[in-house]
C-alpha cells in the first residue's frame, strides 16, 4: 500500500482528502516539516483559505523553501489543490500578494466577484492525463491566468481558465477531487499510481 | 451560474430528524448514515445542520463531523450550527468540513464573521438567512427568539457580500412542507448582486426548474423529502452535460460515488 503525504500549514480541508484518501487504499502521511514528508514520495498540498494568510503559513512553517528546493531537485510528486495549486504562481490579486513563483502565472479574480461554486465540466488539452469531458466539483473566487505549455485541462466560468497543471513534477488542480466522487476518484488513482 | 442540489440533514439532540417550520421535529436516524446515503446518491453538495449548537452556545459539533467523515464520503460537505468565531471555523475546516455556513453570527458579531471571510476566503463561507412573510413583506425571522425581525434589505446583505460566496435563504413557514417554497422571498433579492440558495418546502421538479430559471439562485436545497425515496434527486433534477460528464468515467451505468 503506498503512502501518500499531506502538508498542514493550516488552511487545508486535511481530513477530508485524507478520508478521500484512505478510501481509494492509501497510507496517509500528515506533516508540517521536511524531516515528517521526508519518506513519501507523493506529496498533496491542500487549500481551503485565503491566499495571502495561505503564505505566511508556509513561510512561517519554512516550507516555502521546502517546496523551492523539491521543484527544481524534481524528487517528488507535489500536488496542490485549489488554493494549493495558485501558491505555485507569481502572484494573487487576492491580498496582492506574492506566490511561490514556481511556475510563470498570475492568479485573478471573477468579474464582479462572483464565486465559481459547483461541478462544472474540465476539457482535457493535447497529451492531458485526461481522456476525455469529466464532470469535477469547484468552489473558487480567483482563477489562474498562465500559458497553456503547462495546462493540461481547462474549463469556463466567465471565461476559459486552467484548471489543471503541470511544471517538472508539481500538478495543480482547480477543483476538488477529493470532492469529486467518481471523476476524482479516478483522477487521484491516475496521479498518484499504485 | 452553476446550479446545484444540496442535501440538508438537519441534527437535533444528535439524530437526524424530519424538521417542520423550526418547530416539530419527526426523527429520521443517525446523521452518518443518511450522509452516506447522500454521497453514494451523488448529491451536488450535503449540508449538515446542528440546530441545537447555537441555541445552547455549545460551539460545533466536531463528534459529529468526525462521524460522518469516517464514512469517507467524497461529497463537498458544508456544515452550520454554532460557530462563534476564527477558531471554531479553522478547527471544522481541519476537520473535515469542506465550507461553513453561519446565520446569527453576522448580526451577532460581524467582526467575527468577516475574520472567517478574511482567513478561510469568502468561497468557504455561506450565510443564513431565515425569512417570513409579514404583511406582504418579507422579514428576516429570529429562530433563537422565534420572532420575526426587521424587513428585509436585500442592499445590507450587498454590503457585506464581500464576507461571504452565497446566501441561503430559508422559507421558515413552509419548511418541512410539499411543494410550498413561496417566490415572493425571492423578489426582494432580484437585480441584486448576490448568489443564493433557497431552502424550504422544495419538492418538485417543476418547482426546482422554475427556480432555477432565476439567474441568481446557484442552489436548492432539500432536506426532509430525500429521506423517503431512493435517489429522489435524480427525479427532481433535469440532467445536464455537467451531471453526464461526472458518470463518464465509470459509465453510464455507475451506481454511484461508492463504486469505486
């Protein structure tokens, strides 16, 4: 059985991708420190919260640097979603605030702040690990505006935005699939692997 | 706007019970099963309402959210019942809860109301507004006090949308009955910019694609009547290319979030 990270730098829904997790017969492994993920080899990191309250978490915690280093080392899988995966970019219009600055991009928010709450379709790009339409379940206010080289999927809520993507070994993912029944079920399996 | 269907299970005494106008209360069984039932079900969304947390100032019921998070459902789960502040809403996150609902908190303590906005982002945050009708005008309604309130301005509830992502609002007189939501709650809220979930005596399908038609109503929600049929939803609901594009992975004939 594989045991999979979770990096809890406070903001993240942790029990119920871990619940999400260990349903698809995973070994789940939850931990705030380089020495506590040093042994997995598929880390996710969560996000239910504000971005800029999201950072000065992982500052705090020192896993900022952490993250830098395992980009660029490319020794793990790291998965972010939701507001996981907009740390990755430069910057957030949410606080105006600065990101990791992994990957080039910038995150944005809904005209007329609206929220993106719901399942809405996901369209695969050429060479996606998606074959096809799938139904996933969002709840966003911002959305990422980066170049399609590293998108792998998008949807549209006011306008086409990526909603899945891929730079060395970090995937970020728009959605929720631990909230997606089915659909992310079958896409956690698909990153993850046996 | 996407459109949902949200499955209420509203908890008293720590049973899921069938909930009449805030006032009789049927028991129905224990909240994790019917939770379950939910997700394998496919339900958009599933609310959790602890009715008893406020009343009694006794905080959030984490023995329950741990129950049902056990069941390892993978519905987005939003939870409502006695969050006083930041911590209250940081420590459901963690546990398990995907959003948080909160209604007499915003007159009680707007402050602590916007800290949760400000930290969990407003996307997490749905408030709760109870109504009545009075006078051929719609009032906001005190459960704690079982009275009604103030006539409704829908411009108060603009003013501090920036603290929350949709507002529920709760037909109070005809919850727990057939077919018996009243559109006049919703008139006040036309033109205005907020996204809404009406809740209350919503039974049918007419009665859902007719408020659906309302382009900002985002979600239904049901509590009492998906607790006596199987899949009721699939009935109450028009399939869209959303709804197939969530069985594809598994097929047309998926028998639900559980098969895999």
């Amino acid at each position: 059985m594989k045991t999979v990270g979770i990096l809890d730098y406070g903001v993240g829904n942790i029990a119920s991708l871990k619940g999400a997790l260990e349903g698809l017969g995973y070994k789940v492994l939850i931990g705030a420190t380089e020495t506590s993920l040093s042994k997995v080899t598929t880390i996710f990191l969560p996000g239910v919260g504000s971005f800029p309250f999201a950072m000065d978490n992982l500052r705090q915690l020192g896993m900022d640097k952490f993250l830098r280093i395992r980009f660029e080392a490319q020794d793990v899988e790291v998965i972010g979603i939701c507001l996981g995966m907009q740390l990755f970019f430069e910057h957030s219009e949410e606080g105006d605030c600065e990101g990791l600055g992994l990957i080039e991009g910038k995150v944005k928010r809904f005209a007329g702040r609206e929220c993106h709450v719901g399942w809405n379709i996901v369209r695969p790009s050429e060479n996606s690990i998606l074959s096809k339409n799938s139904g996933y379940y969002f709840n966003h206010s911002y959305y990422v505006e980066c170049s399609s080289k590293v998108t792998l999927a998008s949807s549209n809520y006011q306008t086409e935005f990526p909603v899945l993507v891929k730079e060395n070994r970090f995937h970020g993912i728009q959605f929720h699939p631990e909230k997606s029944q089915n659909t992310g079920a079958q896409l956690l399996k698909t990153l993850i692997g046996a | 706007m996407l459109k949902r269907l949200v499955g209420v299970i509203t908890i008293k005494d720590g049973w899921a019970v069938q909930s009449i106008g805030y006032q009789k209360y049927l028991p129905l069984g224990r909240p994790e099963v019917i939770a379950e039932n939910y997700d394998r079900w496919q339900l958009d969304e599933i609310l959790v309402v602890d009715i008893d947390r406020t009343k009694l100032n006794m905080g959030p019921n984490y023995d329950l959210l741990e129950k049902i998070i056990a069941k390892r459902i993978m519905t987005p789960l939003c939870y409502l019942g006695g969050v006083r502040n930041i911590d209250d809403a940081l420590h459901l996150i963690n546990k398990g809860a995907d959003r948080i609902a909160i209604d007499s908190l915003f007159l009680r303590d707007p402050e602590s109301a916007l800290e949760i906005s400000h930290v969990l982002g407003r996307q997490a945050l749905v408030r709760v507004q109870p109504l009545v009708i009075r006078n051929s005008e719609v009032h906001g309604y005190d459960y704690l006090r079982s009275i009604s309130t103030a006539k409704i301005d829908p411009q108060s509830f603009v003013n501090m949308n920036y603290g929350f992502s949709e507002l529920m609002i709760v037909d109070v007189e005809n919850e727990g009955k057939i077919n018996s939501f009243s559109d006049e709650l919703i008139a006040p809220f036309r033109g205005y910019n907020l996204q809404l979930i009406c809740f209350g005596g919503i039974t049918s399908q007419i009665q859902i694609s007719s408020l659906f038609k309302e382009s900002n109503i985002s979600a239904v929600a049901i509590g009492n009547s998906l607790s006596y049929t199987e899949i009721p939803h699939k009935k109450l609901i028009i399939q869209t290319e959303v709804d197939i594009a969530r069985m594809t992975s598994f097929g047309a004939m998926t028998r639900g979030a559980r098969d895999w």
